[in-house]
C-alpha cells in the first residue's frame, strides 16, 4: 500500500468509527457550523488545531499560514477572518505559534529562500522592532524562543488595527483575542497575551 493509499483507508476507519459511536455524526455535521474559535496556526504539520485543543469537527475554524501570520495584505487571511466574525459570528481569535518554528529560524537567518523572503520579511520586521531584547539574550536558540513569542504578540496585535476586529468590537463586543504557543516537546499550550473587546490600539489604527 502507498502512502496515499493509507490516507484513503485511514479516512474510511475514522468515519466508520464515528457512526458506530454515533450514527447521526456526520448529519448533524453536515447541516450546522456554529465554531466558537478562529485558530490562526501555523502550517507545521506537528500543529495540528484539532488535535492538540480536543476539539471535534465543527467547533474550530481554522487557518494555516508559515508562521501563524497575521498580515494587513493577505487577502486569505482577512477573508477567512471577516467570515469568521461577521458570519459565523466567533467569540475567539487565536493567533497560536510553536516553539521550533522553522519559519522564524529561517527569518532571523541571512539565507535567500527565493519567494518566501517577501513573507518572511514580515518576522524580520518583528525583529528589527524588538532587536534590543533579543540582541541581549545570550544563545541563539533564546533569541528565536523569544522572536516566536514576539511575533505571535505582534500577530494579536495586528488583528486589533483590522476593521474587521474594531467593527465586531464596537458592534458585538466580541471576539476576544488570544495569543498562544505551543511546546512542542511536551504537547503543552501556554497564554502570551488576551486583548479583550474594545482594547484601544494607538489613535493611528482606529476606525470609526
């Protein structure tokens, strides 16, 4: 059996486990999405939404991006952030980054990746910000421990300039706004920062 092959027969496993636990699974599925959760992730494949939260099908909306950005000319993104809120109505964003992320290893290196470097310019940036606490940190592996944390910040705060947060905010009060890490070692989630609904950012950002 090739590999593929395997994906295909695990698949039909899984949804035949699902009914003979519970038969009306898939039609409830099927017929309703009310997620609670926005899951901005990082592509990674040991990052898995579902699997590291407990969560079921249905319950997390999920995007993927290298390095769980959150940038103002992403069109996929803010696509999937304005549906997310204004219509599946979400009462959470999470920007959720991973130790050992190979996206902010490659954007603290000199190193020409071709297409990538325009998107990983966006984490170098995020370095440049905070050059002064990470430059004093003594190893490397500190530094880009630390650039992971900063950027998922810098992330939650970047969801904070969209119009689409500030309307929800303003009109629903809602969603609240999470950044997270992952440790890979350990399969642990920790909090780095929550903005609740109405958070001011500077005036600069703000829509009326």
């Amino acid at each position: 059996m090739q590999s593929f092959d395997k994906l295909l027969a695990n698949n039909k496993k899984w949804a035949a486990d699902h009914v003979r636990a519970d038969p009306e699974f898939f039609t409830r599925l099927m017929n309703i999405q009310r997620p609670e959760f926005l899951w901005i992730g990082c592509s990674d494949s040991r990052v898995p939404a579902n699997e590291i939260t407990g969560t079921n099908p249905g319950e997390v909306f999920v995007h993927r991006n290298i390095a769980n950005m959150v940038v103002h000319t992403d069109l996929n993104m803010l696509s999937v952030l304005q549906y997310a809120v204004q219509v599946l109505k979400v009462k959470h964003v999470i920007v959720c980054g991973h130790y050992g992320c190979g996206g902010v290893k490659a954007a603290v290196s000199q190193q020409n990746f071709g297409l990538i470097n325009k998107w990983l310019r966006n984490i170098k940036d995020v370095y440049y910000y905070h050059k002064d606490e990470l430059n004093a940190l003594p190893q490397e592996d500190s530094r880009v421990d630390r650039l992971i944390e900063l950027n998922v910040q810098e992330q939650v705060m970047n969801l904070a300039k969209t119009s689409i947060i500030q309307m929800a905010w303003r009109e629903d009060n809602r969603p609240t706004l999470h950044g997270w890490v992952y440790r890979l070692s350990d399969g642990i989630l920790h909090t780095l920062i929550k903005m609740d609904p109405g958070t001011k950012v500077d005036p600069i950002y703000e829509y009326k």
